[in-house]
C-alpha cells in the first residue's frame, strides 16, 4: 500500500480544497440560469379604510364605520431569469389567496363583512450580492404588481344593514361589490442558500404600496336603489419562504 509523506499530504490536501473551490460555482445562480421556486406565502395588509359613505340617491357618512383585512396564507409560486451573475429578473405568482374583511367601529358587531379572491402577479429586478460560488446571498428587488380583486361576497350582515340604513327591512335587499384594480410598487429583501448546485431556500419580504376603492350598489326588488363605497388602504407585507429549483 503506497503511503503518503508529509509533503504529500498537504499536497493532496490543497489538491481537494482547489477541486472543491472549483465545484462551488455551481452552488449558486449565475447569467443564464432559469431558477423555479415554490413555498409558503404570506399577504398581511397593514390596512386602514376610510367611512363608508353612501354617494347616492344622497351623499352621506355612516358614522364611526371602518373595516379591516385579515391575514391570508397560500402556495406560493416564483421564477427568476439571471441576465448577469448578479441581476435577475423574478415573477412572482400562485394561489389567489381569499382576503376577509373584518368591521371595526359601528360595523364591528357585524363581525366579517366579506370577502374577495385577490390575484396579485408581481414583476421584479433584482440584485444578488456576493458571488456565484456563495452558498448564502443576499437580495434587493424593486418592481411592481397587480392587484386584481373578484369573486367578492358580502356577508348578510352588512347587506341588512346597508338595507337598514335605507329604511328596509332585513331580506328586503341585496348588495353586490365591486373592489377596483390597482397597480402598486414591490420593495423586496431576501437571503437565498444553496444545498446543493441545483436545490436551495430562500426566504424574502416584500413590501407594497397600495391604495384602492370598494363600490357598492344595493338593489331592491330588482332595482339599484342606492350605491357606496369605501377607500382601503392595503400596504400589505408579504413573507415568503419557499424552495428553488435551478436548471
């Protein structure tokens, strides 16, 4: 059996270390990388709303009323496209998760008010500090998303009351909503670590500016009889921990 020397040794030694180094690029993304992630997603509004306030047959405030949004989790999706070693392109997708609106103030005894599908795609740039043969680096993002509402429910609480309001009486009326589209900026920080050269973690929070209306229109044997609205402010915060695929 052939030993080896001392010299030899540390030969062997550095030997490995280079043809680990040498592996290490593969650890990370690098240009020309297409990178698929999917995990657990978070949309938690910090959310304020204005009064609901009736716009016609004449304009008036509900005193005291206000609402809230409560936190929604779901699957979600995300791909990035590394232009450069360190600039990516991310889209960011998934479960529309479904976003309920709590009353506060006058409308608290109602309790849940409604609720609505959101479909909320996001584009970003972004940078990846540090090196392709980091196992741990860190991004900055900036882009923007859009915030699409549908499949909006009212609860019967706040349709009889919304009928109260107009003198009718409960079941006399019905209202449907409408919650309008909007376009709002994405500030993102993350950490990413590669397992593997192909498996990794990231985890990310993002933040977003948004700002939106809900119009309301009641109706009463079959026609509209009044329409409201309130302002909601979402400027939700979205963790998002999720597991990468490079290819």
């Amino acid at each position: 059996m052939q030993t080896l020397s001392p010299p030899g040794v540390t030969r062997a030694i550095a030997t490995a270390a280079l043809a680990l180094f040498a592996c290490g690029g593969a650890w990370a993304q690098k240009a020309g990388d297409i990178v698929l992630g999917a995990g657990w997603l978070r949309y938690a509004p910090r959310d304020k709303s204005t009064p609901l306030r009736f716009t016609s047959p004449v304009e008036r405030e509900v005193p005291g009323s206000g609402s809230s949004l409560s936190h929604s989790d779901t699957l979600g999706l995300n791909a990035h496209y590394f232009l450069t070693d360190n600039w990516a392109i991310e889209g960011v997708f998934g479960i529309p998760p479904r976003l309920k609106l709590q009353g506060e103030g006058t409308l608290a005894g109602i309790g849940e008010l409604g609720s609505a599908r959101l479909y909320g795609p996001s584009l970003l740039a972004k940078y990846f500090f540090g090196q392709p043969t980091d196992k741990w680096r860190l991004a900055a993002g900036l882009g923007v998303t859009y915030a699409h509402f549908s499949d909006v429910q009212l609860t019967g609480g706040l349709q009889n009351t919304l009928g109260g309001a107009l003198g009718l009486p409960a079941g006399a009326s019905s209202t449907r909503a409408k919650i309008d589209s909007r376009f709002g900026p994405v500030f993102a920080l993350g950490a990413t670590y590669a397992f593997t050269d192909r498996l990794g973690l990231t985890l990310s929070v993002s933040y977003v500016r948004m700002k939106t209306k809900a119009k309301l229109t009641t109706y009463a044997n079959g026609n509209a009889v009044a329409t409201s609205e309130s302002g909601l402010t979402l400027n939700p915060v979205v963790p998002f921990a999720y597991l990468t695929y490079r290819f």
